[in-house]
C-alpha cells in the first residue's frame, strides 16, 4: 500500500524521469491575478509562461500544489470526496509536448507505476476532441465503450482570465456496490461510484475579463492529479478522509472529544469538517493570509466559525480544541 507521501514522491519522479524539472509548490496567495481570491490549481503560478507573457526557466514542469477551492464548502464531509484545502500534483509543458504525450503518460503512470487495473479506468473527452479520442483509444488501448464525450460544463477548463482549454479526465470504477444503482450511474454521475483522479487540459485558448476566448501563439499542457482522491483508492479506503493524509488528524481531534471516527454518522462528518477545515485554515495563515471581514479574510473566518460549530455539535467547548492543541 503506497502512502500519500510516497505517492507525491513517485509522482514527482515519474515526471522527472520525462524531462520535467521538480518545482515547489507556490504560495496559496496568487500573485499578480486579480481574477481569483486562492490558487485552485496548480497552473495557476504558471498563467504567463502558457500566455507568452513571460518566459520559463523550463519548458516542462512538475509540481504538487496546495490549492484551496471553497465553491463545494457545503459538501465537505457529507462526501467521500469534497475539500477546500487539497493537493494537486500536475505535469505542465509550456510550448512543448501536447496531447501525444500527455495521455500516454497519464495511462503509464498509473496503470505500471499505481498498478490501477486497466479495465477499471475510464476516460471523458470534450464533445469533438476526434484527436484525443484517437489517442486514448488506438495509442493507449482504450476501448472506444470507455471514452465518454462530455460537454463544456465537465470538459472544458479554465479559472478566471487567462489560459483553458478543452479537457479529458480519467476515472476509476470503483465498483458497483459504491454506486447509487440508477440505472442513468455512468461516467460524471454524482454518486461515488466513478471517481475523477486524473484531468488533462489541453492549453490553447485565452479567456479575456468579457469572457470572449482567442487561440494562443503556442499550445501546452496543464494537468491536475488528485492526491487524496488517489490515495483513497490505493489505500482502498471510502472516502478522502480515511487515507493517510487525514484520518490522524480526525483521530486526535476525536481524542480530544472522548469520541472515536466510525460509531456516529453526525460525528463523522463533524470530524472531517474540523480535519478538513484545520488544513486549510493553518496553510493559509501559513500562507500570509490572515482572518479579516473581507476577501481571503472572510473565507478563514468562514473556515473557523464552521470548524468551531461542527465542534460544538460534538459538545466541545469554546477552546477545547485550541487549548489541546496548544498542549
Ligand atoms: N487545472 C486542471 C484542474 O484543476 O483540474
């Protein structure tokens, strides 16, 4: 079983032994970008070298991001898969390799090196990406049943002004008894049953503040792996929350309650909250970014208020964490 530190090592190599060279990951304070409060990905520091408008010290890249996301606050521990702090490692080219590389990298990581089985994998493409579609399935091997075209919403990928471009992800069948048993369960349900690991995007499109698109000089790659989402189906474990990476700080936080993870469902999600929100509020602060009423602000004094109620409802009392935490 690999652990989610070996998992980012392994990774990081992986990328290496194809040229990449190592860099670590920026600060969750973007810099220079208005359009966004939080690095939500780990292309974000890389916006000017897929632009043109600055030019790298290397033009292929690996990195394992911190990222914070809040859109999804409101899952965050009633799934098996919602964060707002979380690790993305990625594989970038700027004006290098494309798509003929990219994919049958993808598929050789983690079919040789994770060992995910094959049959257990399937792959989305954007609505008329004929050439991805032909590279998943007569380079790699993909049976054509298990490429799925998707639309915008899902394929398409781009974060405030700057580069995007269409998309295609790979997902692990996690298996039946996993899923909602609609007879619609597919590839892009909302169920746990498919789970997104892998999404590749093909940089080659600008997205100005009108939201007009205008194709790029050079095209490039801007990938983004799920470390916890992976480590979840190494580790064969039902949710994020259980892997490695979290399930010690939800039992240390239990410890301090009296209380264990898995005999309450109510403490449960309590406790991946409190694990969940712990993470991203010391990251961040870390980070430079302090609670205030406003911006970046807001969302740590939101992160707080959430941990400190899910707290309350397991019956702690203002300071029981800090306090303990302190000792
Ligand atoms: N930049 C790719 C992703 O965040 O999925």
């Amino acid at each position: 079983m690999m652990t989610g530190n070996e998992i980012r090592e392994s990774y990081l190599k992986f990328f290496e032994s194809k040229g990449h060279k190592i860099l670590p990951s920026a600060s969750l304070i973007p810099t220079n970008d208005p359009s966004i409060l939080w690095t939500a990905a780990g292309m974000v520091p890389f916006k000017p070298f897929f632009t043109g408008a600055a030019k790298p010290d290397y033009t292929r890249v690996t990195t394992c991001q911190k990222c914070i996301r809040t859109p999804d606050i409101e899952s965050v521990g009633r799934t098996a898969r919602h964060h707002t702090f979380f690790e993305m490692l990625g594989n970038f080219s700027f004006g290098d390799y494309f798509k003929e590389k990219a994919i049958p990298w993808a598929w050789e990581y983690v079919t040789e090196h994770l060992k995910i089985p094959a049959e257990k994998l399937w792959v989305t493409i954007y609505l008329d990406d004929d050439e991805a579609f032909s590279i998943w399935n007569k380079v790699v091997g993909v049976p054509s049943e298990r490429i799925v075209r998707m639309d915008k919403d899902t394929n398409f990928w781009e974060i405030g002004v700057g580069p995007c471009g269409p998309c295609s992800e790979l997902y692990v069948d996690l298996g039946a008894e996993r899923g909602c048993a609609s007879p619609e369960c597919g590839v892009g349900c909302d169920c746990d049953r498919y789970l997104e690991i892998w999404n590749l995007v093909f940089i080659q499109f600008f997205k100005d503040e009108e939201g007009n698109y205008s194709p790029l000089a050079s095209k490039g790659i801007d990938t983004g792996f799920g470390l916890e989402r992976v480590a979840s189906v190494l580790q064969g474990v039902p949710s994020n929350f259980e892997t490695d990476l979290l399930r010690e700080i939800m039992d240390f936080t239990a410890g301090l309650f009296g209380l264990k993870y898995g005999a309450d469902e109510k403490v449960d999600v309590a406790l991946k909250v409190i694990a969940d929100h712990c993470r991203a509020i010391t990251f961040a602060i870390t980070d430079g970014a302090l609670p205030s009423n406003e911006g970046r602000g807001y969302v740590i004094r939101r992160l707080l208020r959430r941990a400190v109620r899910f707290g309350r409802l397991m019956g702690g009392e203002p300071g029981t964490c800090a306090q303990s935490y302190l000792d």
